[in-house]
C-alpha cells in the first residue's frame, strides 16, 4: 500500500512519461554500468565469418563488420557515456558554482574580472580548442573531461553569479555580515542552501549535454580509442555502412536518443516543479 501510495505521489507530482523515463534510465545505467556481466560477449571479442551479421538469437542486434557483437558494445559504450556523463557535469557543476558565488559575492573590479574572463572562454571555437589539446597531449579518456569541463561551467557560473548577486543584498545575508560572518561563512550558511534547486535543474540540464559533446568529439575520432566502444564511435562506424547494415546505425542512435531525449524530459519537469 505504501508503494502505491508513493507510485501515485510520484505520477501526479511529475507525471506517467517522467517515471517511465526514469525507470528506463535506472535500467539502462545498471546494464551499462555492469557492463562485466550484462554483456552477452566481450567488447572486444571478434568473428570475421560473422562479419556484418543481423540481429539473431546468438546476436540481438547484430554483429558490427569485425564480428563483434553489437549488443555488448552498446552497454560498453552507454557506460563510457554515462561516466562522462555524470563526473564531467559533477565537476563542471562544482567549478560552475564555486566561480559564480565567489565573483558574484566579491563585487566591483574583481566580479567583472572573473566575468570577463568566463566570455573569453566562451568566445573559443570549442572544435579548434579540442584540437590543440589532442595535438598537445594525445588522445584519451581524459582529454574529454579537460575538454568539456572547460566550457561547460561557464553558465552554471553565471546563475551562481546572478542568484548570488539577489541574495547577497537580502537581509539575512546582511545580518550575518554585520555579525563578522566571513564571506565562505555566508557562502556556506545562506547562499549555497538557496542555490540548490537551481543546481539540480542545472545538473539534469547539463548532462545531455555533456553527453551529447562526448558522443560529438567520439564521432570525430578525438574521443574515446578502438577497441574501446562509446556510443558516439558507434554512431559513426553505422553511418559508413548505413546502406549495406542499417542496424548498425540504428541501434546505437536510437539508445543514444532514448537516453538524451529521458533526460532531458527529466530536467524540463525539474525545472517545472521548480517555478
């Protein structure tokens, strides 16, 4: 009873599609997540005389043109997908509100300073700037966290900055400093408590995002490495042979589109219940 009174509380708080969505992103993070023993084969494990097979039994959905299962590729991929996900919206969230509440609370010269700084970073072409890390590093995993954790806190810095700019002139914040609160004191005490909706909406904004940017520099090839699958590698191995094996391409779009496309349902409903 309790269950369903709490399945109802859920449904008419964010309605059917939010909770379907959310359950399918629960399943599909755990099966990608145990990506070890969800999988059917090894990412790796090739078979030239299943080159390019359709989907069957032994195989759901097919064999990619190395005769790796497409199936196991798809969870391996979700998994770097969601990996990146989570930790490079984590951490560009936590850059984004750091930044934006220490600029917004200092005020003057040193507020447009960091605000100036923010438009320049944004003003880079974000291909060029992968580029020279790639030319300047190589290519790995965690060139896709430097990457994107370089540009996508820049507007998490500017709600910081703005809610905090509202706040700092409220009247509680006011009594804390004429009290010989510090400023970190106040950040902690009454501005950061008062961000947090808007963090969690920026979050579940953020992550399609993020995804989305990892799927964009796999597809180019600066992403993630062969054999290592991810879903935007996928992606562009199925277009090259999109008329010949079409689920190829199918599968690991459709999976990718169901992820951002749940996501983003989530965070619009987020930002609903917010207002």
């Amino acid at each position: 009873m309790k269950i369903s009174k709490f399945a109802k509380s859920l449904k008419g708080k964010f309605g059917t599609g939010a909770i379907i969505c959310a359950a399918f992103l629960i399943c599909a993070f755990l099966a990608c997540l145990f990506a070890d023993f969800t999988a059917p084969y090894p990412y790796e494990l090739q078979n030239m005389d299943l080159g390019a097979a359709p989907p069957s039994l032994a195989h759901p959905l097919g064999t990619d043109i190395m005769g790796r299962d497409m199936l196991s590729r798809l969870l391996y991929g979700g998994r770097i997908s969601f990996f990146v996900g989570i930790l490079a919206t984590a951490v560009s969230i936590l850059i984004g509100v750091f930044y934006g509440m220490v600029s917004g609370l200092a005020g003057g010269k040193t507020d447009s300073l960091l605000m100036r700084i923010v438009d320049v970073i944004y003003s880079l072409p974000f291909t060029i700037f992968v580029i020279l890390l790639t030319l300047a590093f190589g290519r790995s995993i965690w060139l896709i966290f430097v990457a994107i954790g370089a540009v996508e806190w820049l507007t998490m810095a500017r709600i910081a900055r703005a809610m905090t700019l509202d706040l700092k002139s409220s009247q509680f914040v006011e009594a804390s400093k004429a009290m010989g609160q510090s400023g970190f004191g106040i950040i902690l005490k009454h501005i950061l408590p008062n961000l947090l909706p808007s963090i969690t909406v920026c979050a579940a904004l953020t992550m399609p995002s993020v995804m989305l940017l990892e799927a964009f520099l796999s597809f180019l090839g600066l992403g993630v490495q062969a054999p290592l699958p991810s879903l935007g590698s996928l992606i562009k191995d199925g277009a090259e042979y999109m008329e010949d094996a079409p689920w190829l391409l199918v599968f690991p779009a459709a999976f990718f589109s169901a992820l951002l496309y749940c996501i983003n349902l989530i965070g619009e409903k987020l930002t609903l219940k917010k207002r």
